[in-house]
C-alpha cells in the first residue's frame, strides 16, 4: 500500500453520522438548560403568559341597604367518597380530601325598616328603633385557601378523565364545602353578633346627633 493511500481519510458509515448528529443536539440542549438557570440568562425552554381575556361587562347593579355588622372565617375537611356497586374501588370509585375555607357574612337589612319602626320623642333626645334580625349571606368559597390534598380514583374513573372537558374538577367537594360552612356559620352566633354591633354603630351615630338615649330592639 502506498503513502498516498494510507493518507486518504476513512469515510464514516452513514449510522454513525446519525449517531453524531444526535449526540450533538443533546449536548446543544444540556448546554442551554445549564446556561439557563445561571443568573440573567432567560430560562431557554421558558413559557409565556398572555392573558387575551376580554373586558369585564357590567350586567345589573344593585342598591344595597344592608350592613354587613359580621363576618365568620371557617375551615372545613371534606373526605366525600363514591363506590359503584358490585366494583373494587380499584376499578371505578373516587375518594378526594379537599380543605375549604370561606367566610360568612351576617348583615342587617335597614332597607326594610319603615317608619312605624323609628320614634323619636318631643325634644329629640330618646330615639327607639326596630330593625329586623340580622341575617345570613351565601358563604364564599376562598379559592387562595382552599385545596385538594389527595384524590384516589380507580381505572375507570383515570380513563374517563382522558376524555373530561374538566378531570380535575371539584366542584362536588366545593359545594359540600360551601354547605358545611354554611351550616356551622347557623351555629357560630354570627347573626347574635351582628345584631351588637349594628346596635353599636347606631348607637354611636345617632348621640353623635345629639340623641342622650338610643333603644334599639330586633324583631320580625
């Protein structure tokens, strides 16, 4: 063989061009993920949030004539269950444990006090009002608070997620939440509370008036 001969490069087989080719990319791509997380160099597989929501529209408003005197924090652990009949919950069935945190208001409605329900004497100094009960408003859910802590679901529950316009959806557990919340706010005395501090406020205001003496009573 000659010189020459022996000079001329070997050509490499086409598979290990491929081979190559691909060890090159995974080391562009290492490269960029460690270039990524050093300080000032934008993330290289980084995402992007756009918000294309549309403007809100207003669509009523309402006068409100109520004074919320209360309001009630409350935290509920949620365990709701559902088995099939004649399956394992291996197979279909779902468990989810979900904490809920919302508050209550307890309000006093003035809109409906009328004019049978305020007297005040000749020299303005005794006023008497009736106002009626404080009531309950719909509790509120606090999405920043409230959050599943596990959800066990069987085979056939995980195959129909797959085709669920919402798998996560908790909507169940939330309304078991919001009606736990709701019961226990009927037996907190947040509506007795209320009903203080509305006596308080009015009380306050109106010898800011020059009233000496302020009855205020709640009745149907």
């Amino acid at each position: 063989m000659t010189t020459d001969a022996r000079r001329l490069p070997r050509r490499m087989p086409g598979w290990a061009k491929v081979v190559t080719a691909f060890v090159l990319v995974l080391v562009v791509l290492f490269a960029g993920i460690r270039l990524a997380v050093l300080p000032g160099i934008k993330d290289l597989f980084g995402t992007e949030t756009h918000d294309r929501s549309g403007p809100a529209l207003l669509k009523s408003i309402q006068d409100m004539s109520r004074y919320d005197a209360a309001s009630g924090n409350f935290q509920v652990v949620v365990d709701l269950e559902k088995d099939a009949k004649f399956l394992p919950d291996a197979i279909r069935g779902t468990r989810t444990l979900y904490v809920g945190a919302g508050t209550v208001d307890a309000y006093v409605d003035l809109g409906a006090v009328g004019d049978r329900d305020v007297s005040v004497n000749g020299d303005r100094t005794t006023a008497t009002l009736r106002l009626p009960h404080a009531r309950l408003g719909r509790p509120a859910l606090d999405p920043d608070r409230s959050y599943a802590v596990s959800k066990q679901r069987g085979l056939l529950d995980r195959l129909g997620d797959l085709f669920s316009d919402n798998p996560n959806g908790e909507q169940a557990v939330q309304k078991l939440a919001v009606r736990h919340i709701g019961d226990a706010a009927k037996d907190s005395g947040l509506t007795g509370r209320a009903e203080s501090n509305t006596t308080e406020m009015l009380q306050g205001l109106l010898r800011s008036l020059g009233f000496k003496e302020v009855h205020v009573s709640y009745g149907a």
